[in-house]
C-alpha cells in the first residue's frame, strides 16, 4: 500500500499509466475497506483524499478525469454507507 502511495504521487519519475493504476487501485482498497484503512495506518485517507485532488489538477486530462471519477465514486460509497 505504501509503494502505490508513492507511485501515485510521483510528480515526473514513474509514467501516466502507473500513476492512473495506482490511484485507482488506492481508492478501490479505500471504498472496499474503509474501516482497515482508518485503522491500519494513520493519515493514509487524508494521503490518499490529496493525491487525489492533486490529480483532479493535473495538467494532463486523462490523469485529471480519472482523479475525478474516483472522488465521485468514494463520495457516493460513503454517503450510502451512512445512509
């Protein structure tokens, strides 16, 4: 989890498409097991939540609709966990 922590937030040092995987993969592990995530290790929400925003402003499309669907998706399996 800690290497795709990385590997998503890499400015220039790793391509677009293991950036795009990691995201995805991070914030698939985050709506599938919320509850592990806020346990296991602290801040990794918070971490994933700015790579994630960071993204949404990317300067590259790709990178910044990906970003946005994700949050859209993370926003929507919360809500319906609470509700």
């Amino acid at each position: 989890m800690l290497s795709s922590l990385k590997v998503a937030d890499s400015q220039g040092e790793v391509t677009l498409d293991d950036r795009l995987v990691s995201v995805t993969f991070l914030s698939h592990i985050w709506q599938k097991k919320a509850e592990f995530i806020s346990k296991s290790i602290q801040g990794v929400g918070e971490a994933i939540l700015n790579i994630l925003k960071r993204g949404a402003r990317d300067l590259r499309q790709t990178l910044t609709i990906v970003s946005i669907e994700l949050m859209f998706r993370l926003l929507e399996s919360f809500a319906a966990e609470r509700g």
